[in-house]
C-alpha cells in the first residue's frame, strides 16, 4: 500500500518531512477480512469495535463460513427445522447456530462453542435408558437450576445400576470426546445456600463403574473408575472417537455400569451425557485432574 503513495502525500510543501501517514482505518476491508479469517470468533469481534473498516471486514460471509461446521445447512434443515436460517449472514447463522437447539423430543440439544466452533451435543437423563427408572423405589426425577435441562435422575438404591444411550448425527470431521455429568448426593437450596444431602451415598467405592462407547463404524473404547467427590458436579471421560467421512451418519453407543448385585449403591445425581470435540475434551480433563477428579 505504501508503495502506490505519492511522494505529495509522504512529504509537506516544503520538502521537510511527511504531513500525513496511513492510518489504520486505511486498510481495505478486503485486507483485514483475510487476515480475520485465521483468526478464533471471539477475536474477530474484539478487533470488529476497533474502527468501521474492522466493523465492515468482520461482517464478510467469508469468514464466518470458515468457522461452520462443514454440515451447518444439515443442522439448520434437520435440527433447527428452518431452512430459511441458510440463507441468512454467515456471521448471523454463525450466531444463532451457537444457542443450544432441542431435537428428539428436547431430549438432546445440539449447539456450537462460541469459542471454537466445534459441534457440542448434549443427551439428558430423560434421554438416557436407565434400568428401573420408572420404579420410584429407586429413581426420581428432581427438579434443579443445575443442570441445563432442569431436571436430574436422582438415584436412592439399587442393585443393578446401568444406563444407555445413543446419538445418530452426521457429525462434522474430527475427534470427539464423551462425557457423563455425575453428581454424589443431593444438592438444594437452605436460606439461600447451597446444601448436599449425602444421605443415601453409598456403594461406589467398592467397585468401580465401568464406562463403554461403541460407534457404528467398529470404533470402542472403555473405561472404568470409582465415583467420588460428593457434593460436586464431575465429568467422568467415557472415551473419545474419530469422524473421518463427515457426510454420513454415525451411530453412536454408550453406557456407564455397576451390575455387581453383592452390594446396593445410592446417592447418585445423573444429569445427562456430553460430547465435545476433543480440544474441549481435553481442557475439560485437565481441569478435573486439578480438581483432584476424574
């Protein structure tokens, strides 16, 4: 840009020294948007208040298509049920498409990280297969502001624990990682302070759950680990699986169990399960191993 100044514009009359520069408003928004592009979401819209042409650069249909995911118009016609939402602002799909939407039956929800752009999943426990749940002597389902569908299983004893689900969805290429959202006891509310009732835990330290994830492409993983940390809410790792061919539904399978019938277990919140790309996955793994979780 500076090459193509006249020497008019870099000296004065009088030959002594530059009477203006370029600013940074001088920029063409052609510029700024493909050096924007590379950059994550929630910096474009930092630098977007810098001035208007950063305003006008940060709109670009361009940029925002780079951070959908490559089946955005898949989970606006599917999920979202509105195929109008396509032909929208790539920055407004973008928006719109990171607020959580409900489908089958709002017992899932499906939502992009406002940070990244990775597809997040998450499964409900009245979405979940829970052995006995309709049998009050063991589960009940309670209403909470903790969880994002506002309402938890709540475990009071049992012998046989076992719980499944599943989730067919062309998933976007990448790697995945899945979650349970686990809770030892019972949380409320007393003169505006947050109580455990820890009254029914018991039996999770003698044998440890084990957790399985199976995908309809021969991919399988498992793990096992005893429950802990009453009064807190943990993501325990299930596994994590790979989508190689984006365009094509994958099935997946998972479950988390305790069948050994020589001892009951209780006290136990199951809020819903999770799946995160990997990279969230991971954050989310260090922070339970600093909170001494698993």
């Amino acid at each position: 840009m500076g090459a193509n100044l006249s020497c008019a514009t870099l000296c004065d009359t009088n030959g002594e020294g530059p009477s203006s520069k370029p600013r940074l408003g001088d920029i063409p928004e052609s510029c700024l948007a493909l050096v924007l592009m590379h950059l994550d979401p929630p910096d474009i819209c930092k630098l977007a208040r810098l001035n208007r042409a950063f305003r006008g650069a940060s709109s670009a249909d361009f940029i925002w298509e780079s951070k959908l995911p490559s089946n955005y118009k898949f989970i606006c016609e599917k999920v979202l049920d509105d195929k109008s939402v396509v032909g929208l602002e790539k920055k407004d799909v973008y928006a719109r498409m990171c607020r959580p939407y409900p489908f089958d039956g709002g017992a899932k929800e499906v939502w992009l990280d406002k940070n990244t752009g990775g597809l997040c999943f998450s499964i409900s426990s009245k979405g979940l297969a829970i052995t006995g749940i309709d049998d009050r002597r063991y589960w009940n389902q309670i209403s909470t502001e903790e969880s994002r569908f506002h309402t938890v299983a709540y475990l009071q004893q049992i012998w046989w624990f076992e719980i499944d689900g599943e989730l067919e969805f062309e998933f976007p290429k990448g790697m995945y990682s899945l979650f349970f959202r686990l809770h030892l006891g019972r949380s409320s509310k007393r003169m505006g302070r947050r109580v455990c009732n820890s009254e029914h835990i018991h039996g999770w330290d003698i044998k440890p759950v084990r957790f399985q994830l199976t995908t309809s492409d021969g991919q399988r993983a498992t793990s096992k680990c005893f429950l802990d940390n009453p009064g807190n809410w943990v993501y325990y790792h299930v596994g994590d699986f790979v989508v190689g061919r984006p365009c094509e539904l994958m099935k997946i399978k998972f479950s988390m169990t305790q069948i050994d019938c020589t001892h009951t277990k209780g006290g136990l919140c199951v809020d819903a399960a999770f799946v995160y790309p990997s990279t969230i996955g991971t954050e989310i793994c260090k922070l339970n191993k600093l909170a001494g979780q698993h």
